[in-house]
C-alpha cells in the first residue's frame, strides 16, 4: 500500500528506541540530542492472531503477516519551524507521512536531562504542536498570496479558494491543528496537495518507566486527561523494557518476561494496531498453497482493487471472488464445510472486501 506511519516527538522521548522495537531495521540510541539528522526507514509487521488460528485449519509452509512502513524522524525541539535542532529536514520528513505516532518522554532520569529542563508531556504535545502549526500557517499564507493575485485576473475558482484558505489561516492562528477544523470535502480539496503537517492522524504513547508499564504513572494520566479534552487516542509503553523484550528468542521466555512485568502481550503490538486503524486499514487473507498471507487494503475497497493489490493482472481480468468470512471459517473448521453450509459467497465488482475476508479470486487475462 506504500502508507507511511512516522514516529515523532522531542529529542530524547525515546523514539529511536521505540521505532527498535518495532521495526525490522534497527537505528543507533543514543543519548545526544540531535545525533542523528536524517529519519530511519523500517518496515514492520501487524501481529494478527487470525492468521496463525487461519493455519491451524489450512496449513500452509509459510506465513506472510501485513506489513505497515515507519519512519523514525529525528527529535525535534522548540524553534524547528524557523530551523533550530534539525529544523526543516525534519518537517520535509514528516510531510511525506501519512498518520503521526507522537512519543512523549513520561519518565524521569537525572543522567538524562529533558531539553526543556523538566519531564511535562503535555506541554511537550503544545510544542510540536506550535512547530507544525507555524510550519502549516506559512505554507497557507503563500498559497493565499498566489490565489489573491489570481482572483484580480478574474479565474473562476479563486474567490472560493480563498475563503477556504482564510478560514484555514483563522484556524491555524487560534494555535488549532488542523485535523480539529470542521471542512467540507471541497473546501478539503483546496488543500489537499499541500498534505499540511496538522491535518495527519495522531497517537501519543506515552514512554513510561519499566515499573509504570503496566499501570502507568502521573505523566500519562495528564496525557490521558488532555487527550479526553481534545480528542485523539493514546497508550502507555515502557520502551526500555519492550527492546528487552525484543531481543528474546524464545517465545516461551517472552511470555514469562511479560508476565513478570504484569503484561499480557508486548506493548508494540498495542501500537502496531493502533497505527493500522488510525490509517484506516483492514486486512484481507489468501490461504492454500506454499503460504497463508495477510494483505493490506484500505477500507471501503471494492474486490478488483483489493485483488490488484496482490498483483495487477487480478485486478485487470477479474471475473469475481469467492469469499468465506473468518469467523465461519472458525465455526466450521474448514473451507469445503463452510460450502456445505452455505457460508461461501461469490461476489463480484461492486463487493467491498471486509475485514477478515478470506479471498479465492477469479480471473482471466
């Protein structure tokens, strides 16, 4: 699917090592601000129970798991917009994400000092906050600036243009992120192709110390608190302790380590999915074969769409798909049992994939 999901946040809120848990591709931790001034890219995979209990039905060699791209952007710090700490690169880098995870530093540590000089992440929140907003505002203000002189010359669509633009501006200035500002899919459309900073999705995850992970601390509940008053979602993670988690090969041993800590599954998990909705993203399964493999459409995809994203020939010769919902699959133990049953629906083009379709496609090209 190509979508983009970046974890940001102030420099040392333990977003790198955050990212370590996540992804397949791990990045240097340090503790300097600002050691690094380019993003790390990874891919992660979306834990899915459904798919490992799909095997156990129909087993196949290999399971493939949806994937969801990330990208670990470098802290930021108050003044990014004007082009302190990494300044502009990291907000280039952000514009090409699609939802934001927001880590915030909820946790002390005297041999790691807060760049502000105290642990506070709700006020951490008000300053990327600031720094995305100022960075949208410009982008508006020139855009503005080009639709004006327009209007002089009489184009047609100028006038509107530039009411939906002001009523942006007004937004912005209010110190409101965009995502908060009630527009209609036109006015929508005026500034689409600007992919403005505050218009992203957000998760805040709260970084907590090894012994808050389980129940969280004072820090998250003001996170908690504050995302209650103004919207969003948000989950507490000790991400010192879920790298150690990570780096355990056993499943067994992962299981007791959790278990010690008063968990039930690693955090990550909890932020993977989460991410996977907040891009409004459902998965789809293909079984039989060499391999049982989830796959990654968004919602309110239609059968050639989803079957294109398994290879465009299926998409291009559709003729329809056969479908068996998870949950019946589960009751029924089997794909031939659930057409017995009469659990076994061919559809055609107009189909909508839902979440947890079990796909056979037809074609012919």
């Amino acid at each position: 699917m190509g979508l983009k999901c970046g974890i940001v946040g102030l420099t040392n809120s333990g977003k790198t090592t955050m990212f370590n848990c996540i992804s397949n591709t791990k990045a240097e931790v340090t503790d300097f601000a600002y050691s690094t001034n380019k993003s790390n890219i990874g891919v992660c995979q979306v834990p899915d129970e459904r798919l490992m209990h799909i095997n156990t039905f129909i087993h196949a060699d290999k399971l493939v798991f949806a994937n969801l791209d990330l990208v670990d952007i470098p802290g930021l710090a108050k003044g990014a917009s004007q082009g302190a700490g990494i300044g502009n690169s990291f907000l280039a880098d952000v514009r090409l994400c699609d939802a934001l995870i927001h880590v915030l530093r909820c946790f002390d540590n005297p041999a790691l000092p807060h760049e502000e000089g105290s642990v506070d992440p709700v006020r951490d929140i008000e300053i990327v906050d600031f720094e995305l907003q100022c960075k949208d505002l410009e982008q508006i203000e020139r855009k503005i600036t080009k639709v004006e002189k327009a209007a002089k010359v009489g184009e047609k669509t100028a006038k509107h243009d530039l009411a939906v633009l002001l009523k942006y501006k007004e937004h912005l200035e209010g110190f409101q992120n965009v995502r908060t500002l009630e527009v209609t899919p036109d006015e929508k459309a005026v500034v689409a192709d600007m992919m403005l900073l505050t218009e992203k999705p957000v998760m805040f995850v709260c970084n907590v110390n090894d012994d808050d992970a389980a129940t969280g601390n004072a820090y998250s509940e003001a996170v908690k608190k504050y995302v209650e008053e103004h919207g969003g979602e948000m989950l507490v993670i000790g991400a010192k302790i879920e790298s150690e988690i990570a780096e355990l090969e056993s499943e067994e041993d992962r299981k007791a380590f959790l278990a010690d800590v008063g968990l039930t599954e690693p955090g990550v998990n909890k932020v993977i999915r989460a991410a996977y909705k907040m891009l409004d993203l459902i998965s789809f399964f293909t079984v039989g074969g060499k391999e049982n493999r989830a796959w990654t459409i968004t919602r309110g995809m239609l059968a050639p769409q989803a079957a294109g994203v398994i290879h465009s020939d299926l998409e291009r010769g559709f003729i329809r798909a056969e479908v068996i919902k998870y949950d019946d699959l589960v009751k029924y133990g089997s794909e031939l049992k659930c057409k017995e049953a009469g659990k076994l629906a061919v559809e055609g083009k107009n189909y909508e994939v839902q979440d947890g379709d079990i796909l056979h496609i037809r074609f012919n090209v």
